[in-house]
C-alpha cells in the first residue's frame, strides 16, 4: 500500500509538469486532451517567424552599419563618434529584435508598449551618459578646472543619469515613482545619521576640488606626511611618500588641517647650514660655497643663491647657504641636500678651510708665573674633556 502511495506521489508530480510545459507553449486548460501535434505545428510556425524578423532587422542594421561606414569621412564622422553611432544602432537593432520576439509570443499588447517606451528612454539616457563626459571635458579645459573636478562632476552626472534613467524606465511599467523617490529619501536620511563621518568627508571632499588648494602631483605637507598627491577620492586623499608608501587620509582630517603646498609656484627656496672655523676666511669659504651651487645642475641660477654668515657660534663660523629649485627635485630633496654638504666639504678640504668639531682648549700658566698651579697639574694622571681623556702628554 505504502509502495501504491508513492507511485501515484511521482505521478501527479509528472502529470503536473506535463500540464504545464503544454500550457507554457501556449496550449489551453479547458481542453479535454492535450493536443501535442497542433501545438508543436504552431511553435514551429512561430519560430520560423521570429527567425524571419530577425533575419530582416538583422539585413537592416547591417546595411545601415555598412553605410555608416562608407560615408563616415562625408558626414565627418571621428572614430569616437563612429563607435557611439554603431554603439546606438546595435542598442536598436537588440531592442527591435526583442519586441518582435514578445509580439510573436502572445504577450499583451500594453507589455509590448511599455517595453518599447522604457527602451526608448533607457537608450536615450545611454546616450547622454556617452556624451556627457566628452562634454564636461570640454567645459571644464575651457575654463581651465583640474582633471580632479572633472572625475567628481562625471561621477555625480553618471549616478544622476542612472537615477533618472531607472526611474524613467519603472514609470513606464506603471510603477508609483513618487513613493518611490519618497521612500528612498527616509532611507537615506536614516543612512545618513547613521554614517555622519563618511558624509562629512564627502562634503570635505568636494570642497577640496572646488577650492584647488592643492591637485594631484603637488608636493604637500600635512600633519606628520610629507609626500605627492595621487589621488583626491571623494572619501581620502592618497599621497605617496618618499618611502614609496600611501598615506590614506580622510578628507574631514585634510581640510582641517594645515597643509603646506611645496610646489604650488615655479620654484621653491630651501636651505642648509655649513660651519667653518674662526681662523678660516669668510670670503673663501663663500666663495667655495657659492661655486659649488653654480656647478649643481639641480639649482637654479635665478634667482641667485646666497651664503651669509647666520652666527658666530662656540665652535665656529655658521653659514646658511639658500638655494632654488624646481618643483620637480622637491621628492629628491633629501639627497640634494646631502650631496650638497658632501660636495661643500670636499671643496673646504681642497681650499684649506677646515670644518671644525666641538673642542676644549686648556691654556695653563708657566711655573714661573704660578709654580703650585703647575706642579699640581702636572702630578694629574689625567682629565676628561668633551667625554675624551686627556692626559698631561696631550698639553
């Protein structure tokens, strides 16, 4: 009994299935037996319809493409322009080839509609999607605004069109978009409280690229990084250090903060320090100096570099030496200056300057003059001067 159960359990399942493949190829529940032959003369001759549509919309757009083609130099036609047209015809051809495949296949008449118009509005906002970056380009080199701004406008303008383009299309297929626009702006004011520091840096954001404090490729100085701007996201500003390492920061962070833009004009000033003795002459150890900045291909010749005496200190003559340079040896400037010092002491060494070192010098009376100060001195073993031993020999 338990066996009889299941097979009349496996039985309706494949009577079932039977049903519904038949009335799925468009046969009808009413009929007493399931008319197979008809149905499968019926399916062939729609088949053999729908292949003659696309046969014939086919024809037409490739004729179309070819003509396209052919007169693309009267009708001067660049090869962007050439891919959009292609681009809008082969979108028509699949939407034509779509609805004629609905129409042979028993659906409504107000479906068939509705897909035409929806199509017809998303095709029309695919081609203001394509076109709209090749125009914000030109507007914003017409007025000479950054490639950051134009990323920025593109990104919204592209969100705006799909928003738009979505809403247009779900009217169509009766849809209530007002509801629906309605609720969608609770759920993003919930959104909203709920991520207040990524909208806060958002807006930070935006205004960045607006106020062009600083692009991408400038050399700027922010809290504790130093390093190249390579990205200015909606979110985080990217900077590349002199280690080869990304510093990720948060826009909030960056317009609240102090950022020093190292290459914002045509040459920058920097300076090093370089110590003679006292017994040295100034004007050669300047001259020195200055030669080696001249023979320095990095620094610029104007405006001219200088090297002043900035103190007379304990241990001896101190120049500042300034120079200029180009934005672009700003990312080497740690090198510059170390091959500067080391090339400095290489020309004190060859002009008899000498740099020198942090010393003490004991002057002690002769015997004649105080005899008790001298002999007890000299019964000294030794004395300690800058964390050296100094003995009664070194004097």
């Amino acid at each position: 009994m338990q066996i009889a159960s299941i097979k009349d359990f496996f039985e309706e399942i494949v009577n079932d299935l039977h049903t519904s493949l038949y009335l799925g190829l468009g046969g009808s529940i009413e009929e007493e037996t399931f008319d197979w032959k008809s149905q499968a003369v019926e399916l062939t001759s729609t088949g053999i319809k729908i292949l003659i549509l696309l046969a014939i919309l086919g024809f037409f757009y490739w004729l179309t493409v070819y003509m396209v083609k052919q007169s693309r130099t009267k009708i001067r036609l660049n090869e962007r322009r050439t891919k959009i047209v292609r681009s809008v015809l082969r979108y028509i051809w699949i939407v034509a080839s779509f609805i004629a495949i609905m129409s042979q296949m028993n659906f409504k008449p107000e479906t068939i509609e509705a897909t035409a118009k929806a199509s017809t509005w998303a095709g029309i906002y695919y081609v203001l999607w394509a076109t709209s970056g090749q125009v914000i380009h030109r507007v914003l080199q017409h007025y000479g605004l950054n490639a950051s701004i134009e990323q920025l406008l593109k990104n919204i303008l592209s969100v705006l069109l799909l928003v738009l383009g979505l809403a247009s299309v779900m009217a169509q297929f009766g849809f209530d978009i007002v509801s629906l626009v309605a609720g969608l702006g609770i759920v993003g004011l919930a959104v909203g409280f709920a991520a207040q520091s990524t909208l806060a840096n958002f807006i930070a954001g935006i205004t960045i690229l607006l106020e062009q404090s600083f692009q991408v490729g400038d050399w700027i100085h922010i809290n504790e990084n130093e390093g190249r701007v390579v990205l200015i996201a909606l979110r985080t500003t990217h900077i590349l250090t002199r280690d080869n390492i990304t510093v990720i920061i948060p826009n909030s962070n960056v317009a609240s903060s102090e950022v020093i833009n190292l290459t914002s004009k045509n040459f920058i000033r920097f300076d090093i320090r370089v110590r003679i003795a006292f017994e040295d002459d100034i004007a050669t150890a300047r001259k020195e100096i200055l030669q080696v900045l001249t023979d320095t291909e990095v620094i610029l010749s104007r405006p001219e570099h200088s090297a002043t005496v900035a103190e007379i200190g304990e241990y001896g003559v101190f120049f500042i030496v300034r120079f200029w340079v180009k934005p672009a040896a700003v990312a080497r400037m740690p090198i510059i200056k170390e091959n500067l010092r080391e090339d400095i002491k290489r020309a004190f060494d060859n002009a008899g300057v000498s740099t020198p070192y942090p010393h003490m010098r004991l002057l002690m009376p002769s015997e004649t003059d105080h005899p008790i100060a001298t002999k007890s001195f000299t019964a000294a073993t030794s004395m300690v001067s800058d964390g050296v031993p100094l003995t009664k020999n070194d004097h």
